[in-house]
C-alpha cells in the first residue's frame, strides 16, 4: 500500500509541481501550427483596423473640420474622476474613469477624450474635472481656452494636474 | 526540455517586462498607444502606433515631427506590445529591425537583449545566445542584470550549469531579482551536480526576506524544492525542516503539505504525518495533493493500529471520489457539449486577472474544476489565449461589417444632399469667379500704377473725375478757339489759359497729397482683396470637402468589406479548430483524473476491506483476552 501511494504521490509531484500538466506531443505540434496561423491573421487584422481608421477619419473627421481633445495627468499624486468637455457652450465629452484607466493615464498614457467637427475660426473650450486629493479632499476645476481652428486638424492636449494652491491645475498645449 | 529549464523558465516568466511606466507627454499618438497598452488593449495599442511610425517614417523631414525625439522607445514598444499580444513573428522582426538599423550602442544592445529574450521564450536557445553575443560596449544600466540574468538562464537551458552558477553567483545583489537570481542559482549547482553548496543555495533562497507575491511564491518554490530532495534521498527530518516553511496558503502549499506526511511517514512518524495530510484531506477536493492525502491519511492511521479510524476515512475517501467521479464525468459531457469554450469566453468573467481562478469557482461551470493544472501549462494557455484573441479578433470584424452599412448609408444621404444643390452652387460661383478675377486684374493695374508714379511723379492720373471733365471741357473751348481764332478772341483764350492754369496749379500742388490718399486706399483695396482670397479660397476647401465627403468611397469600402469577409472567414476557421483542439486536450485530462480515481477507489475499497477485517480481528481479540 505505501509503495503504490508513494508511486502515485512521486508521479503527482514531478507532474504537478515540476513540469505542469501538458498535453500530448501531437496536441502540441497542433497547438504551435495553430499559433503560427493566429499570428498571421492578427497581422491581417491589424492591417484592416489601420486602413479602416484612415477611411473612418476621412469619412467622419475630415481635417478642414477635425479637432481632437487629448487628456493626460503629470503624475499619481491625485485621484481623476471625471472631465466634461464644452465647445463653445455645448457639451461634447463627459468621461467617468475606472481604476484601470486612471493607471493607464498615470503611467504616460494619453486618452483621445474627443474626436468631432468645428469650423474654421475661432472657439471657446471649456474644460471641468473632479477627483479626489491625495489627502482626501475631493474637488472640482474648471478652465476656459479659446483656440484657433484652421483647415489643418486641430490637436489640443489638456494636462490636468492636481487642482490644489500648489498646482498650475489644467494646462493646454496646441499639437 | 528538462525539469530544471522549465522551473527556470517558471521564474523568469514571473520577471517579465511591466507596462511603461514615463510620465512624460511625449507625442499624443505614441502616449494613446501606451493608454492602451497599460489596460491591456494591445490590440488597439498596436493599431495606434502602427498607423503613427508609418507616418512618421512617410514624412520628408522627420525631425519636425512630434514622435521624433521618441522613435527609438516608440519603436520597442511596438516590439514589446507584439509580444504581450503573442506575436512573436512580427516582434522578432521589429526588434531585429532595430537591431540592424542605424541606432546608437544603447538602443542595439537594448534590441539584442529584447530579441534574446524572445528566442530563449520560443525555445530557441542557440539563437538566443547568439543575440546576446552581439551586446557589447555600452549597456543601459536598466537592463545589466537582467541580461546576465537570462544569460545564465539560456546557458542552464544549454545544459551548461557551471556558466550559470558562475553568473548567477555575480549576480546576487540585485534586488529585484534577488529570490529569482537565488532560486536560479540553487538549481543550476543541482545541474552543476555540486549538491551540498545546491542545498545551502536553496536553503538560503528559502529564507530570503519576501514583500511580493512573486517573492514569496519562489521562496515557497525553494524550500519545496529542497523539501523534496531531502525526503527523496532519506534526510526525513531536514524535508519536514523545509516543508513546513512552505506558506500554508501559497501556491504550493498542497504539495508541501502531502510531501511533508510522507517525511514523517517515512521516519515512521506516523502520528506526525496525520498532521499535515488531515489539513490536506479536509482541503478543495479535485485537488491532486489532496485526494492523494485522502488515501495517505486513512493509511497512517492503520500503522498506528487506528483500523476503526481507518475504515472509517477509507470509506470517506471512497464517497469523496465517487463524488468526483460524477463531476468528472459531467465536465466532460458538458465540453463536448460546447459549454467550457462558451464558458472561456463570457464577457464578465474576464474582466480581471484571476479570471481563470474565478472561473473554476462558479457552479455552472463544472467543466473547468479539474482544469486548473491544464491552465496553468504553456502550450494550453497559449492555445486558450489565441481562442480568446480570436473571439475578440472575431467581434471586431463582426462590428465592422456592420460599420460598412452604416458607412454606406451616410454616404447615400451626402450624395442624395449635395447632388442636386452644387450644380447651382457652381454656376453661381463661375459669375462671380469672373467678376473677382476683373476686380483683381483691376487692382493689379492700379498696383502697377501706383509703381510707376512712385518713380516719375504723374500728378494727371490723380486727377479727380471733375477736374479731369473740366480740363477736358477747357481744352476742348482752347482748341475751337483756335481753329476759328479773330483777333477779339484773345481776350477769351487768355481767360481759358488762365483757367487750364489754375486747375494744373491745384494738380500739381496737391499732388503728393493725392498719392498719399491714393496709397492709403490701394492699402485698403488690397486688405479688402486679401479677405476675399481668403473666402475664396474657404469656398473652394469647402467645395471639395462637399464633393469628397461622399465620391471615391465605393471602391475603398468594397475592398474592406471584401477584406473583412475573408479575415471574418479564416477567423471563424481558426476558432472552430483550436477550440476543438481545446476540447480535446481538456477531455484527455479529464479522462486522465478519472483513470486516476478509478485506480484509488480500487485502492480504497481494498483497504476499506482489510482494515475492517483488522478492526474486527483487533475487536475479538480484546474480547478473547
């Protein structure tokens, strides 16, 4: 009785705790020609998706007309809740962001917040954020900017930093 | 591939590359391809920075563009965004790109230690250790250890221990890698067959001081490693030493806990060994250790002459596994029903991490309770990982397909818009046109005039109209009076002299004056034209856009559709076989387990049997004395 339990209990740990269970050589061979084949249809995939997003821009967003609001936050110091968007008074963008997004912004990432259609000239931006202080404080900010819309498309990244005594709050640079 | 590459293999997989952590603004494009990437997107984040290097690398005068400054960093991301997203053709070649392109040491060494680290996960060893050989001169300081640390790691996997432990043995002060590097280098001796200082390697990996999950999971890793060694080569009371340092709720604690009753049943501790295999049995019971220790412990109690005890946890065993059984069996009618593909892709499921774990734990879903070890294995997360890919890969072009109506459907109501308005917007404007270009050629004529005065002063063409009707009015009295002049008349021609002087007076005295207002209103004009220009040319962008918002779409938007259909086609394809192929391989485990419980219901029963006969002959006995 204990040699076959210890046989059993060897056989278990070496495939358990070793090597993990795999499947059979022929699955395997199977499995990494599947792989090779998904790799390539990703690769058509992401192809399409390209193409796609060209034609899209083109047909929804045509540059004479296209402006696009991006949103980056400095650092982690803060909790970003929410930012609404304004374009000469009418609202555009409201974004509630989950823990994911707020970590994918603190760590460099920039959000495309809005994509739409202005004419040429000139326009009021208004931007409002809330979120939470590092001690607790929750707040609300907002700010105006006027930009000028040409028959280049118009790229304006917001950088909205923590809105305390000690901050410049949100800042606008024209890409 | 041996015991040892794969246990190395385990670790530097827990050491992988963290998503970019730059809290710069760099180029928006390049930062939304990182937004994307830090939640996983790497889908997105591919197509993102995809479409922005091709730009980048289509433009004339690539340092005016905003990615410039940041090319290199966009360039490995796309890299390292390949490999999250299992594209290991593509990442291979990006990096190899870089590595051959024109860069500095920096990035060359960075690339061939990147595409190192995709051959040594593919397998290919040699050809990892030949990307490592092309590092030299400077390298970032980032990266130095990590480097030296797959260096060993490909040389162990090389079946070369000795080079490994040399490096591994220099590499001990690195911090983030320090259980990784100790636990490494605890196995490479065992390779290098230099077993007392393996021991005191692994011993010491067992005591390293751990803060995270990854530390204390490799720490528990050591000490069962060692654990099992002592046990297998009779050093019962230093395996139950190690064993017992094995987290109780770690990952490995089932095997810690099943190896360490057999250290003291092998020492004849039997009391002892119901200790840890009681734990175990009252544990998740499709769990392998635990099963096992549903046998083992029953056991131990029969060598401690505990039959009654005995039968009675045989005959629990028994009921646990005929229990088993029954869920064996229906996991596997419900895959070849379809149901654990259909499970692997439920949306809320897969919202965070630990889906995999999260799926074993719902009640519809028995089909996954004996698949946990089956996950956890390369070649079967790869292959559930490209299932999912192409589930998502399948949604995407589903959605599309549905995009093209809607696309053909606004370009329909522009087309429908504008037809019939641009013919009357066109013939409006060639009025006009022709009406500006006589206003414009005016306004050239004056310019030139204005010229010309500039350089020989000509006070009659700032003659106003009125002067200009009486001058004309006077010299046309001057010469009839000359044709039929009398000698009375001199009087008169005097009087018109006198005239024709004043009015030259006045236009040439006021001369510089009229050039001056002349000047100033040609200013005017020419701000005026210049207003105009700019709407004309407004006009004619908005001209175009009304004709480009619905011509020349028909042919791109067939040809993706086309595109979409055929991808949509090889997707479908892919999933129906590698989701057979997923089926398949759970069915083969599952009917492996149930082999497996058949042959310890066997087992059970048998010593069910025999420890009621002793339970009896024990009873009779006492009776008979």
């Amino acid at each position: 009785m204990l040699q076959s339990i210890r046989a059993a209990f060897c056989g278990f740990l070496l495939s358990v705790c070793f090597t993990g269970v795999s499947a059979d050589e022929l699955s395997q061979q199977q499995m990494r020609s599947l792989d090779e084949q998904v790799q390539e249809v990703k690769t058509d995939v992401l192809s399409i998706a390209a193409d796609l997003g060209r034609l899209e821009e083109r047909l929804l967003y045509p540059s004479n007309t296209q402006v696009a609001v991006f949103v980056s936050v400095p650092d982690g110091t803060y909790r970003l809740d929410s930012v609404q968007l304004e374009i000469d008074g009418e609202p555009v963008a409201h974004y509630i962001y989950s823990f994911k997004e707020l970590e994918a912004l603190q760590n460099g990432g920039v959000q495309r917040l809005y994509t739409g259609n202005v004419p040429t000239g000139q326009h009021n931006l208004n931007v409002t954020y809330s979120g939470k202080l590092e001690n607790g404080k929750e707040f609300s900010s907002s700010d105006q900017f006027v930009f000028d819309k040409t028959v280049r498309p118009k790229m304006l990244g917001l950088t909205l930093a923590a809105a305390n005594s000690g901050s410049k709050g949100i800042q606008i640079k024209d890409w | 591939m041996s015991r040892c590459a794969l246990l190395i293999f385990a670790a530097a997989s827990l050491a992988a590359a963290e998503p970019s952590q730059s809290q710069e603004l760099t180029d928006l494009y390049f930062g939304e391809a990182k937004y994307f990437a830090n939640q996983g997107l790497n889908f997105e984040a591919l197509e993102r920075l995809d479409i922005e290097l091709a730009q980048h690398r289509a433009i004339d005068e690539p340092q005016l563009d905003s990615l410039y400054p940041y090319v290199d960093d966009a360039e490995f991301s796309v890299g390292d965004f390949e490999l999250r997203y299992r594209m290991h053709h593509r990442a291979g070649r990006a990096i190899r790109a870089v590595l051959e392109g024109d860069v500095d040491e920096v990035v060359r060494n960075e690339a061939a230690y990147r595409l190192a680290k995709i051959h040594f996960q593919k397998g290919q060893y040699s050809e990892a250790m030949s990307a490592l050989a092309r590092i030299n001169g400077e390298v970032p300081k980032a990266i130095r250890d990590d480097i030296e640390f797959l260096r060993a790691n490909v040389y162990l996997a090389m079946g070369e221990p000795e080079r490994a432990v040399d490096i591994l043995g220099d590499l001990q002060s690195d911090d983030d890698l320090d259980g990784f590097i100790a636990y490494n280098l605890g196995i490479a001796l065992l390779e290098a067959e230099q077993f007392e200082q393996a021991y005191r390697q692994l011993d010491a990996a067992g005591r390293i001081k751990a803060v995270s999950e990854a530390e204390k999971s490799i720490r528990d890793k050591s000490n069962l490693v060692l654990g099992t060694i002592m046990l297998e080569t009779g050093r019962y009371a230093e395996s139950r030493q190690y064993l017992d340092r094995v987290r109780l709720d770690g990952p490995f604690a089932n095997q810690a806990l099943l190896s360490a009753g057999w250290a003291s049943m092998s020492a004849e501790q039997f009391d002892r060994a119901t200790v840890p295999w009681g734990i175990l049995a009252g544990r998740d019971s499709t769990d392998f250790a635990a099963q096992e220790a549903m046998l083992a412990l029953p056991y131990a109690y029969s060598r401690l002459n505990v039959h009654g005890r005995a039968a009675e946890n045989f005959g629990r065993a028994l009921d646990e596994f005929g229990a088993e059984v029954g869920k064996l069996d229906a996991s596997i009618e419900s895959i070849r029903e379809g149901k654990f593909l259909t499970a692997l892709i439920r949306e809320e499921i897969r919202q965070d991490k630990s889906w995999v774990i999260r799926l074993r734990s719902l009640p519809e879903t028995p089909e996954t309770y004996y698949l946990m070890e089956l996950l956890a294995s390369h070649d079967f997360q790869t292959g559930l990982q490209n299932y999912l890919d192409l589930e998502e890969l399948r949604k995407k072009l589903v959605a599309w397909q549905r995009n093209f109506d809607a696309f053909d459907d606004m370009v329909a109501i522009r087309e429908e818009h504008y037809e019939p308005l641009l013919p009357v917007v066109d013939s409006e404007f060639r009025g006009l046109d022709s009406r500006m270009k006589v206003r414009l050629e005016q306004h050239k004529l004056l310019e030139q005039r204005l010229q010309a005065m500039l350089t020989a002063p000509q006070p009659e063409f700032l003659a106003t109209r009125e002067e200009q009707q009486m001058l004309a009015s006077i010299e046309r009295i001057e010469s009839q009076l000359r044709e039929g002049y009398e000698a009375n008349d001199s009087d008169l021609l005097e009087r018109v002299a006198r005239l024709k002087g004043r009015l030259i007076w006045d236009i040439h005295t006021d001369y510089y004056k009229r050039l001056d207002a002349f000047d100033s209103h040609l200013r005017e004009l020419r701000a005026a034209i210049d207003v105009l220009e700019t709407q004309y040319q407004q006009y004619v962008r908005v001209r175009q856009a009304a004709s480009h918002s619905y011509q020349g779409y028909l042919e791109p938007v067939t040809r993706m559709r086309t595109r979409v259909r055929e991808s949509l086609d090889k997707v479908n394809t892919l999933m129906a076989r590698q989701g057979r192929l997923l089926e398949v391989v759970a069915i083969d485990e599952l009917v492996a387990r149930r082999q497996r419980l058949d042959q310890y219901m066997e087992k059970a029963r048998y010593a069910l049997a025999n420890s009621y006969d002793r339970a009896t002959q024990a009873r009779l006995e006492g009776v008979a004395e």
